[in-house]
C-alpha cells in the first residue's frame, strides 16, 4: 500500500485492498478482545481476563503477520525497466 500512497492518482488494486481490510478487521478483533480482557479484569473474572488477553494476543499476532506480508508482497512486484 506504500505505492499507492507515494503514486498520486493510482488507485488501490485489489490484492491491497484485501490485504487492508484483513489488517483493519484482525487490528479491530484484537483492540476489542484486549478491552474485553480488560473489562473482565474489572470485574475480578481472572480465568476469563486471561483467555480473553491470549485470544487479544493471538489476534494482534496475526495482525502484525498479513501486515509484514503485505509489505513483503509489495516489493515482489513486476520490475519494469525505465523507458529511454
């Protein structure tokens, strides 16, 4: 996606856009399972604090992985040599 940001006028093609969404919703699934955690800790449920922040941990993993694919796929593109 670093590309499409740095190329004005060259939209978002569709392996990026994948990769995006599956970054915002495995991102959004940790954020909202760590304040699940956190919301049970509150409440003194400590079995299900700790189930609930592996499950935070698991995501966030998961999260960080389609993001170091995804910028390791953009630079495995086809090179086209500079036109003279």
């Amino acid at each position: 996606m670093a590309r499409a940001e740095q190329e004005p006028g060259r939209g978002l093609n569709l392996r990026e856009k994948a990769f995006w969404a599956a970054e915002v919703l495995v991102g959004a699934l940790a954020t909202w399972t760590a304040l699940v955690a956190l919301d049970r800790l509150g409440q003194k449920e400590f079995g299900q604090a700790a189930e609930y922040g592996t499950n935070a941990a698991v995501y966030a993993i998961i999260a960080g992985a389609i993001f170091a694919a995804d910028k390791l796929l953009v630079n495995r593109g086809p090179k086209n040599p500079p036109s003279s």
